[in-house]
C-alpha cells in the first residue's frame, strides 16, 4: 500500500456529490491541482501543535451506540481499538494510561474493523454535517505506525459496516443509504458501487480462490430479511470488477423471515451462521447456498456471532447473555452461559483466541475468557452513554480534607453520577437516580459526599462509598435545579442553589432548611456563586441577561449587571485584581463584571463566536478554561487576555470543563458522552 488515487473512482474525479477531497491539509489541496496521485503524506492532517502547553492526556468514553466500534488487534493480545467520538483509540488491556489516537474524523466514529493480519485498520463515520451531502469517508490507518494511507470515498449519510477481504487486497463497505462500496487497496479506488433496495445488516467476506488469471472472491451479504451469495469477480471483456447477487434458497413455505443481525462463517467455511433480531442463530451451507436449521438462543435479539478455532460459536444476546454452543449443522447444545449488565453491542475475539472483549449498551466493556465464560468477567472500561452535563472536583472553599484531589465526579443526561480516579482512570463507583431526568449540576465536598442538582427539580446529598442517598430535597426548585455552590468551614456551612424557575435559595446544611430565597431573575438561573472574599455574598447569573448580587446579611439583592444582547449561560470569578465576575454567553463573548460599574469593564470576544458553555477559573487565578459549541477547550491568560492553547479532541458541544486543585490538568465533558484529561503545562508552580 505505496500510493493512492486521489480520486473516488475513474468516472467521478472529485468524489461524492462533486466535492472535492474532504479532510485535507492545504498543502495536501494544493498539491492535487498539479497531479492525479496522492502520496499517503498528502491525507495526514496537521497534528496539534507538541509545543501547545494543553495536551491530550487521556479520554474515557464508550456510549454502545454503534455495534462495531470496539474490535481487538489481530496481531497483538493486549491492543484493541475503540471509538471515541471522533477519535480512533489504540489501547492497552494490561495499562490503562497507553493511549494512542487516530485523528481525522469530523464526525463520531461509527464502524471499525481490522484486517486479518492486523496491519489495517479501516474506520468511518457518521455523514459529515460541515460539508454538503454528509460524506461517510472511510480512513485506513497502518497499525504500526499509526498513518493514515488512504481516504476512500463513496459512502454517506452513516457507515454501517466494513470488511477487509482475507488477502487485505479488498475493503467492503455499505451506509444507512443502502449504497454497497468495494475499494481497490492497491490503487485506492471504487471498483464497484451499486445502490441496493435496503439497507444491507451483514457483510463480510467467506472466501477466494484463483479463477485463470484472476481471483475469485465471495461475500456474505444480508439485504432485509434475504441472505445473499455476493460473487465478486474480475470481468476481462469490462475490464471492470463485479459483484453478483444470488440469494440462499429458504424453505418453499416463506415462514421464516427475519431481520438479521451479524454474521460469522466457520472455519473450514461451509456453514454460515447468523444471529437475528428474534434472538436465533440461522445456519446455511455456504458451498451449496442453502438453508438447513434455525436455533433459538437469547431474548431481544443476537447481537454479534463470533467462530472460535474449535467451531464452536460465541453469541452476544440482546438480554445480556453471552452464550457458548457447540455443534455443527442442524445438531447444537449449549455449553456455557454469562450474564452482563446490559445488551451487549458486540464481541471481539483476541488475538491469542483465549478472550473475547464484550462491549455492552451501558458503557461498560467487559474481558472474558473463551473457555470459562462461567468466571466472572474483567471490567477494562466503565463510561457514560449520554451527554455528560456537569463535572466537580472538591469545592475549593471546603474545609474538609483535599488527601483525594485527584478524585472528581460526573454527571449525565441519563441521571448517572460517576466518581473517577486521576490516577488510573478507574471508575470507582456509579450512582442513578431513580427516575429523576438528568443530573444538571454537582458540587464534592470531599472524596465521598456529592451534592447534585436534577431536572425534576430535587437535590440529592449521596455518599459515593456506599451509593446511598444521606438525604433528599424532593422540590427544591421548578423546572429543574440547575447549579449548586457550597460554603463549608468551621464558621459556616452552607449552599446556594439555582433552579429553572429563576429563584435562587440559600439552604442550611445542617438540617436543609431554607434560609432565604430571592426570585428576581425572569429565566432559569445558569449558575451561582459563592464570592471568593466574603461568603456573605451570592451571586447569580441568568438568561435573562442579568447578574445579581445578593448579601445574605442584609437580607436583599445589592448589585444588578444587565447586558443588552446575548444570553448567559455560565459565570466564573476572578481571584485577584477587583475580584471581577467573568460570564459566557450565547455570542461567545466573556464579559467582565466590576461591583462599581454597570456596564462591562472589559469584553473579550471569541473568534469562533459560538456560544460559551462553561468557564472555570483555576486554583491560582492566572488561567481561565472556557469551551462551547465549537467543539473545543480553551486556556485563556487572565493578565493578557490571550489565549494560550486550544484543545480539539471532542466530536460535538463541550459543556462543561473544570480544572483539578493542582492547576496541572483539566477535565472537559461533552455531549458526545467522553471525558477527555489533558495536562496543562503552564499550572501549578511552573512558570508561564
């Protein structure tokens, strides 16, 4: 794999819809105009800057959307790849802080797969939104080296499934729109594309052999509920590569119609065996295309078929089971059974044929051992499966002990609160609500109590340790509770809170009761504050434009701040100078608010211009962590007003970043369901 065609075949030059290359450098574009070849330097996209103080440390994520976006290397027991938003992960079953990624997606990652030898990797997307026709582009990665070699094109809307053929010769690809693609490795191009009538749910490649001068080759396509031979072969007389259809023949009757799952093919490659949405295994023989037996398994569907090197079979159920069965033709028993936490996605055979890595709908992916599915198995990664919404570390006000600094906690748009570990990146405990909507906002006061804020309005004080609720305010606020804040000292204790019906209140901690309440703000309360300086002091701010000031000794709003245009949406405060308060709003804009003056003393504006999500301070008050709906995470000088860095790793709208008590590495959360580390050069006692 040397060079490849800079073109999506020889009878379209520019590629899908008439576009042309997409994710390329400008180098990359102008070197296009002045030839037909593309050398594989030509589709790298310039790395990040390595002398950017922000780096990408590390990224937890899994939220089980797509089926085949976890699959283990094929040359290497340890090593698998996973999807992580836009990112390709390369990880490390045996260290979980060896991370290598693969960038060059625009889109979250929505197909994977590896070729036999393990040397290729090929992954695809969701259809881009940021160009016209949502381009699916299918990137192939060299596996040593980490280089992308090859942009194929041809696929849009959402890629559904890839398939490299045994000889790493041919890649096979369909999308939701039902368009079937197969690319020429050694040249880079489409040698055949047809438009089927539905969308194809399994493919893969059964086998070669050599015909004359040319070879064969064979597919297992599953077109609506038909299973197809799919005979690809070399047409001298064309010159031109094509795929011909012969559908398995099914008993005369027409009873059995199913919608198909996943595939596999046995090892000496006469049965074909696939897992359907009823929850059976259907066995054809492939040498004569025809059906011989239908086995029942599982519940909710068989979601992924895997042949080990006895012929015996691994079958993933939609109700969580993961079976073993032993057989062949129409005579097969079950051997083993194990039972996960939720529908597994899709199973993963490891290189030494002695694990399988089992990723399941609720995050989690699990290693289990081939011959005692019985043992329990490995939990390797624990993540969110929806947006995360809300991220705390110990509150910076707290008196309580700080021993656990590298402990936070998270929030999800599926009512989740996960405590994490720094250090190893273990999740040590999940907590969920009993329907109560979405966590909206958290605040740790030490290693093991968490306050969260909720959409049907609650507050809940939860003890990590345990996973057990200490104590509850059921309505706290309307329309959702929606920022938290807490003072904790020898002197005083206690917690403001923000709800979606404008009013702010102000809670004993102690006993919960409601000290006092102030309903000025027209629109839902974004975030509050207790002052850096005097604790007395609350200060919230809304999306009615306003920033209120509340003395809670004198009982009354002292300050008002109202901007003409924009929405706020967060609020942070400075640590030194006039202890300004710095909001962000929906015209990506930080604005400076002063106690002296009405107007904004200083307004700093993002190039991007998207809305501000979030902004924290961190612990020395020198750099200000700010991200929105560009997709980025960026470190601002508070002196000089320069940005110093930009972090891009996540694939939609940021919401929320926080900075750990260090100052050294900041914790960023979107609505792409990862969480994503970097390390911040510049914080802590190091120089800037």
């Amino acid at each position: 794999l040397k060079r490849f065609l800079n073109s999506m075949s020889a009878r379209n030059p520019v590629g899908a819809s008439n576009r042309a290359e997409l994710f390329t450098s400008r180098e990359s574009k102008q070197q296009e105009s002045s030839s037909s070849l593309a050398t594989a330097d030509q589709y790298e996209r310039d790395d990040a800057d390595n002398n950017s103080p922000l780096q990408l440390e590390h990224m937890l994520g899994y939220s089980g959307d797509f089926k085949k976006t976890v699959v283990a290397a094929q040359n290497d027991e340890n090593i698998y790849y996973k999807g992580l938003g836009c990112l390709v992960s390369i990880e490390n079953l045996n260290d979980p802080h060896s991370q290598r990624f693969l960038r060059g997606h625009d889109m979250p990652i929505s197909v994977l797969a590896v070729s036999a030898s393990g040397n290729f990797i090929a992954s695809s997307q969701v259809g881009t939104v940021h160009f016209k026709g949502y381009a699916s582009p299918v990137f192939v990665w060299r596996s040593d080296t980490c280089k992308r070699i090859a942009v194929l094109r041809g696929l849009t809307v959402r890629a559904n499934l890839l398939s490299f053929s045994h000889d790493e010769r041919f890649l096979c690809g369909c999308d939701e729109d039902a368009q079937l693609c197969v690319w020429d490795l050694s040249t880079g191009e489409v040698v055949f594309s047809q438009k089927q009538l539905n969308v194809m749910s399994v493919l893969t490649w059964a086998d070669q052999h050599k015909v004359g001068h040319y070879y064969s080759y064979e597919a297992v396509v599953g077109i609506g509920s038909v299973l197809h031979q799919g005979l690809f072969t070399y047409d001298p007389m064309r010159v031109q590569w094509l795929m011909k259809l012969k559908p398995y023949q099914m008993p005369t009757s027409g009873s059995i119609k199913r919608s198909f799952n996943c595939v596999s093919i046995s090892n000496d490659k006469t049965f074909v065996y696939v897992g359907t949405s009823a929850g059976e295994i259907m066995i054809y023989r492939r040498d004569t295309c025809v059906f011989r037996a239908i086995i029942p398994v599982c519940t909710n569907g068989v979601q992924d078929l895997v042949t080990l090197q006895d012929d015996s079979l691994l079958a993933a159920g939609g109700d969580g089971s993961v079976h073993k069965l032993a057989g062949r033709d129409m005579s097969w028993q079950k051997l083993q059974e194990m039972k996960l936490d939720s529908m597994v996605k899709s199973l993963s055979l490891s290189a030494n044929h002695s694990e399988v890595l089992a990723s399941c709908s609720s995050g989690a992916i699990h290693r289990c051992l081939v011959d005692s599915l019985t043992a329990s198995p490995t939990p390797i990664a624990l993540s969110h499966t929806t947006g995360v919404t809300c991220i705390a570390f110990t509150a910076t006000n707290s008196s309580t002990t700080t021993s656990h600094s590298t402990y936070f906690v998270t929030g999800s748009v599926s009512g989740e609160i996960r405590t994490w570990d720094l250090t190893d990146y273990a999740c040590l405990s999940t907590f969920r609500g009993p329907k109560s909507g979405a966590v909206l906002c958290l605040s740790l006061l030490d290693s093991a109590v968490i306050l969260s804020g909720w959409q049907d309005g609650s507050i809940r004080c939860t003890d990590s340790l345990s996973n057990q609720v200490k104590w509850l305010l059921p309505s706290a606020h309307r329309d959702g509770t929606l920022s938290i804040a807490i003072h904790h000292n020898s002197a005083l204790q206690y917690f403001a809170t923000g709800g979606g019906d404008g009013a702010v209140r102000v809670w004993k901690f102690s006993n919960r009761e409601l000290v006092t309440q102030y309903t000025e703000h027209r629109k839902g309360v974004a975030k509050v504050l207790i002052d850096e300086k005097s604790p007395n002091l609350v200060h919230s701010v809304g999306g009615d434009c306003s920033v209120l000031t509340y003395d809670l000794k004198a009982g009354r709003r002292v300050i008002c701040h109202v901007a003409n245009t924009g929405s706020m949406c967060c609020m942070t405060q400075r640590k030194d100078s006039e202890l300004e308060l710095i909001t962000g709003d929906s015209l990506g804009r930080l604005l400076h608010w002063d106690v002296d003056v009405r107007d904004p003393v200083l307004s700093v504006q993002d190039p991007a211009r998207s809305v501000i999500r979030c902004c924290e301070m961190s612990s020395s008050g020198r750099f200000l962590a700010f991200c929105g709906d560009d997709h980025t995470v960026k470190v601002l000088d508070i002196r000089s007003n320069q940005v110093l860095a930009v972090g891009q790793c996540h694939s939609t709208s940021v919401k929320v970043v926080a900075w750990t008590p260090d100052e050294k590495q900041i914790v960023s959360g979107g609505d792409d369901s990862c969480l994503a580390v970097w390390n911040f050069f510049l914080g802590g006692d190091g120089d800037h």
